[in-house]
C-alpha cells in the first residue's frame, strides 16, 4: 500500500485469527528469562504503566535496534486478540484532542479511569525516519497490565538477533535483504475507534 493510500491513524501488525503481536524491550535481565519461560517473570512489575507496541520499526526506533541502556533484549509477544481489543475498548487517549473529547474536564475524568491510553506516533521507514502517517503505541497500566502479563500473553521470543541481522544488512548497504526480513504487518481489523482518534 502505497503511503497516500495509508490511513492517518491505522494499527498494522502481524496477527493471526486468534492473536496479535505486538513489541517490547527489556534489559537482559527481564528479557532473557521472559523469552526463555514465556512468560513474564516476577520481577516484571505487574502496577506500573507499560507500553506495547504493534509496529516492530517502531519498536526498533524506541531501542535503537536494541543498542539502548536497558532496552537490549528486544521481545516480540504474542497476545490474545481478546485481551488486545478489550484494552482498546476501554482506551483514552494519552492527550487531549478537541472533537473527540467534549471539553479538556471531561478528557482528564476519563484518562484516570481508564486502565489503557493510547498514543498516535509517526510510524518508521527501514531508515527510522518518521513517515506521513501514525502508529499505535498502548498503554497499560493496573488491571490491564497484570491481564497483559498473566492472562493474555501466549508466547514470548527474543527477537534482539533479527534486529541485529537488520540493522546489519542495512549497515552494509543491503536494504532488500534487510526489508526482507521484516515482519508482515497488516491492517488490524479493529473496527472505528472513534474515542481514540481513528
């Protein structure tokens, strides 16, 4: 699809009929023993505030391929779809947007009682340079982000040597072999989602 032809605000990711994947990055000390179990480990803290990612370029720019302090290992998650469509459902936006929200009072009443936010950021080319339309990025936090951890997770990989290959390929000049290489992301079939923008 062509970048005139890409909604503004459009989640695309790699799911199938049941699940979503969506991108994290840890240091070793979270990452490697997530990847390894599947699942989260005690020491993830369930109350704070986390961040998932459906864009892996997006991901890949918050870590800088995974050269970032504590952002090393980079973990792709595959969660229930379920879980994912509930956290948008019950999502506000992270700021206030006239039209969507009735007044700026009414925004903040529901950002605090709301278990999920959601952000709008320029999605990334293979060069991570920002492009002409936006990418999702959700916020959990509390009872969304313990059902994240807990219920809704099915697998955790450690993908920091995909990321390296890539940034690698794109090092040496390759960037066919580095696009290829990239996780297939489609449009997610998520349906309006008029209380956050899209």
């Amino acid at each position: 699809m062509s970048d005139e032809h890409v909604p503004n605000r459009q989640i695309r990711a790699a799911h199938t009929d049941s699940t979503i994947t969506v991108y994290q990055a840890y240091s070793p000390s979270l990452g490697v023993p997530a990847a390894r179990d599947g699942r989260f480990p005690p020491a993830w803290k369930r109350e704070r505030m986390t961040w998932i990612k459906p864009s892996f370029l997006w991901m890949m720019y918050r870590c800088g391929w995974g050269t970032k302090a504590d952002q090393e290992t980079v973990l792709a998650v595959e969660i229930t779809r379920e879980g994912f469509d509930r956290a948008l459902r019950d999502a506000c936006l992270s700021h206030y947007v006239p039209g969507v929200h009735e007044d700026r009072t009414a925004w903040k009443e529901s950002l605090l009682g709301a278990p999920a936010r959601v952000q709008w950021d320029p999605e990334r080319d293979l060069r991570l340079n920002p492009l002409p339309y936006r990418s999702l990025q959700l916020g959990l936090s509390g009872p969304a982000s313990r059902a994240y951890a807990d219920e809704w997770t099915v697998g955790i990989r450690d993908v920091t040597g995909l990321a390296r290959e890539i940034r690698g390929l794109l090092a040496a000049g390759d960037e066919a072999a580095a696009r290829a290489l990239l996780p297939t992301e489609t449009p997610y079939p998520a349906g309006p989602l008029p209380h956050l923008g899209a």
